[in-house]
C-alpha cells in the first residue's frame, strides 16, 4: 500500500529543537507468539505470522519498526 511503512526510508529529520536520526531496523523475535501460562509456543505463530507477511524484509527478516536517536538542538538566544 502507498505510504505504508514511509519509516524505513526515513534517515533523519527535526521537529523543533529534537534532531532525530535513524539508527536501525528494529527486528521481530518469536518472544510474541510463546504462551507464558503453557510454556511453550504458539502453533499458528501470531501475531508474528500475519506481521510476516506484510513485514517480511530479505536479508533482515521480520520488521517489527525502526530504531531512532534523538539529539535536542541548542536554540539561539
């Protein structure tokens, strides 16, 4: 879809006095899809399977956002 996901190419950028600058990709673990109270995990895998499919990055794997700093600019007076 158009604009979806505009993030991942986003390197840098300000708002106001915060400089803002891309550090990563922020990779999805299966940590999502283990159950806690059966100790094991999920046999259908969500939701890490539907974000699989629309997030799914060759030579990365699963993109769950991205990684950001942030610097606050020393304003003028």
């Amino acid at each position: 879809m158009p604009g979806d996901f505009r993030e991942d190419n986003l390197a840098e950028m300000r708002i106001g006095p915060c400089f803002v600058r891309m550090t990563g990709a922020c990779i999805r673990c299966p940590t999502t899809y283990y159950d806690c109270s059966a100790e094991k995990l999920d046999e259908d895998k969500e939701p890490y399977a539907t974000l699989s499919k629309i997030r799914s990055t060759p030579g990365y794997g699963t993109l769950f956002g991205t990684y950001y700093s942030c610097e606050i600019l020393k304003t003028a007076t």
